[in-house]
C-alpha cells in the first residue's frame, strides 16, 4: 500500500482534496479481494480437513 496509494493518486490524477475518497477506493479494492480470497481458502480447508467418509 506504500506505493499504490501515491501511484493511484498520480494516475487518476487526484489531488488533496480527494484524499478521503481515495483511501475508500484504496482501501475497498484491496479488502474486498482479501475477503473472498482468504473465504475461498477456508472453506478449502475445511473440505479438505474434515470431510467424514463412510467406509462401510
């Protein structure tokens, strides 16, 4: 976030007065894809670990 936060500012050309939305974007685009990928891996590893099979 140290870098992408000034690069995004520069590119979309935002200023200071745009700070506030910015750190929203920021913030929101980098937690949103966290949460589904981190919800992805628990429930594959919940699959993996505890899926009870009936062996006769």
């Amino acid at each position: 976030m140290t870098f992408l936060l000034p690069y995004t500012l520069l590119r979309r050309g935002w200023q200071r007065k745009h700070r506030e939305l910015s750190m929203f974007d920021l913030s929101l685009g980098l937690f949103i894809p966290f949460l589904i990928a981190t919800s992805c891996l628990v429930l594959a590893a919940g699959s993996a670990f505890y899926t009870k099979t009936d062996d006769g």
